[in-house]
C-alpha cells in the first residue's frame, strides 16, 4: 500500500478494516498523528500504541494477518487523539 498519503490511508482503513493492511502501514499512520507505536522487543507478541493524552494503551498482536478489529481500535485510539488535540 505504499504511495498513499498517511491521510487517506486513515480513511481507507476507515471504509475497510479487513483489507491485507501490514504494521508498516499502522505505523505509518501512529508516527502522522504523533502516536508512539513500540514494536516488540525480547520475545513479546505485541505492539503497543500510546498517547500522552490518552490513559489506555492499545496492544495490537505482531502476527499477520492483521484482524479487523485492531484496525478498528486504531482509528478509535487515532480519533481520541485528534479530538484532544
């Protein structure tokens, strides 16, 4: 999915979450919005995407294929961060 502006790559995975979307692609989006997105390190299975502005951390499996649902929370997460900011 490379090419795409980081914007209407929020708004493709918007319309649809159960495309072949990589982690690439939401870190991508995490680093655009000012979003920490920290990969596994030593053996963990999750990546975890954090906001000063936010008190939850959403922990996002590293394993492909990518579920619908953590693309859906990362829009969630992203749009509680935009409405703070």
């Amino acid at each position: 999915m490379e090419g795409l502006t980081l914007r209407s790559r929020l708004e493709r995975m918007r319309a649809n979450p159960r495309a072949d979307w990589r982690i690439s692609d939401m870190e991508g989006l995490c680093r655009e919005y000012g979003v920490t997105f920290a990969t596994p390190r030593g053996g963990g299975s999750h990546c975890k995407v954090t906001h000063a502005s936010q008190t939850e951390i959403l922990t996002i499996p590293f394993k492909r294929p990518i579920k619908p649902v953590y693309i859906r929370k990362l829009i969630e997460f992203i749009d509680a961060v935009r409405t703070e900011s």
